[in-house]
C-alpha cells in the first residue's frame, strides 16, 4: 500500500465523522423515538384519551393515578434529558457550538437532576408483577439507576465547574448519558417480553437488565473517546 493510501485509511479510520455518523444513528434516532413516543403517549393520548388506561399498563393504572406528580415530573424531565444528550454528544464530537453545547448541558442536567429524583421516588412503587421478591428485585433496580444516574452526573458536573478537567467531565457525562439510555434499552426489552407473553414474569427484572449493560458500555467507549482526543483542543 502506498504511504499516502496508509496515511489517508489511518485518518478514515480515526475520523471524528464516523464517530459523529454512529452517534446519530445508533443514539440520536433511537433516543428521539423513544422522547416522542413517550411524551406523545403521556401529555397527550392518554389525557385525550382515557380509555386507553385500559390497555396500556393497566397494572399500574391506579399507581400512576396516585403519584401523577412524580410520574408525569419523572416522564417530561427523561423526555427532555433523552432529547438534549445526543445533541451535545454530537456538538461535543464536532468541536463546536461551546455556548450552545453550555446551554443544552445545562438543560440537560436540570433535566437528569428532577427526572432522577422523581425516578427514585416511583421506584418504590414501580410494578412488582407476580413473582415471590419481585418488590425487592423491581425496587432495587431502578433505586440503584436512579442513584448511579444523579451521582454520575454530579461527577460529571465537578469535573467541569469545580475541577476544569475536561476529560473527567467527558468520561462522566458518557457514562452519564449511557444511563438515560437505559429507557430506550427498557423499551426494547419490554416489547419482548411482552411478546413472549411474560410481561408479569419478567417485568421486575428489567428494573436491573434493562441498564446494567449500559453504564458498561458507556464507559468503556468514555474511555475510547477520550484515548482518542487526548490533545484536541476541548469542547
Ligand atoms: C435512567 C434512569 C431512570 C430510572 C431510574 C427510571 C425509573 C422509572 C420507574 C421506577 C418507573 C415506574 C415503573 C413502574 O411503574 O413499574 C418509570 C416509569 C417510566 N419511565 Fe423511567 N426511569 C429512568 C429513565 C427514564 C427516561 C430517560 C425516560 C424518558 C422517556 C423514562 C420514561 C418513563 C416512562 C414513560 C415511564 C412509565 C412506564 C411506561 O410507560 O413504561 N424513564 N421509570
């Protein structure tokens, strides 16, 4: 191979566009969906439309019709966490936008600070379905998210403010954002045990398998991004 193929396959390789392709692809769309399903589904079909308590989730109707504060604070703020993540991944990736990036950060982390609280305070009262502990197994499940997903953002938060140490905040911030993932994660694997026609089965386990893969992931490529980084100029 010629040197000037080597060089320009090396430079391919390590091209911020790809990175910034399989953001949009892989996190931006699907986090997108998912805010738009569920806002649509929560602030306006079920409101319009509450027949459709019957069928959707009846299990917890009555709950949510107890703790509608918390739940519809915990929905509107994720919403709006799942939006304005992808965004500043994809500012931060191109080297760009810095107010912009500060402003959505912001938003963001308002977003993940009242979304979480509300999350611990439901995960008392998430589903149980209909296996002997499944109180236990649901309500330490998304107890521990809603904890990881507030302590890793206030690292994330001190990386910045506190520290000025840019790369502290990018690898916090990821892992950070790989735990709001977990909601998209959870959609897909509720769908199929839905499927499976174990819904109440299955249920109380996603309040563990539906995040733990993610903070995993999440950091290890926090890790990648900021090998690769390392002597850029920051966000
Ligand atoms: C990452 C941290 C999160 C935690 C700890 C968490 C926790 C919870 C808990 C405990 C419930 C009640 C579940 C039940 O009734 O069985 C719940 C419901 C819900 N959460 Fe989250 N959640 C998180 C992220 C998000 C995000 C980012 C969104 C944004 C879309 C979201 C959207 C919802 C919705 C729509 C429900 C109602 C149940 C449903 O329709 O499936 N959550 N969440």
């Amino acid at each position: 191979m010629a040197a000037s193929d080597a060089a320009s396959t090396a430079l391919t390789a390590t091209s911020p566009h790809r990175g910034y392709l399989s953001v949009i692809l892989l996190v931006l769309v699907p986090s997108a969906l998912v805010a738009l399903a569920m806002s649509t589904l929560y602030f306006v079909m079920l409101p319009a439309m509450p027949f459709l308590r019957d069928y959707y989730f009846e299990q917890q109707e009555q709950t949510y019709a107890t703790y509608v504060v918390p739940l519809l604070g915990h929905i509107g703020a994720g919403t709006i966490a799942l939006a304005c993540g992808p965004v500043n991944l994809v500012n931060a990736l191109r080297n760009g936008y810095t107010r912009t990036h500060r402003y959505v950060g912001a938003v963001y982390a308002v977003a993940v600070a009242i979304s979480a609280t509300c999350a611990i305070f439901m995960s008392f009262h998430a589903y149980p379905g209909i296996i002997p502990g499944g109180r236990l197994i649901v309500t330490s499940g998304f107890c521990t998210l809603g904890i990881l997903w507030l302590g890793t953002l206030m690292m994330a938060l001190r990386g910045i403010l506190i520290r000025h140490d840019i790369v502290a905040h990018r690898f916090w911030i990821i892992t950070n954002f790989s735990l709001t993932f977990a909601a998209v994660v959870i959609r897909a694997e509720n769908g199929a045990i839905i499927a499976a026609d174990q819904f109440d089965r299955l249920y109380p386990w996603l309040g563990w398998v539906s995040w733990v893969p993610c903070p995993i992931v999440g950091s290890l490529l926090a890790r990648r991004v900021n090998r690769r980084r390392r002597g850029r100029v920051p966000v």
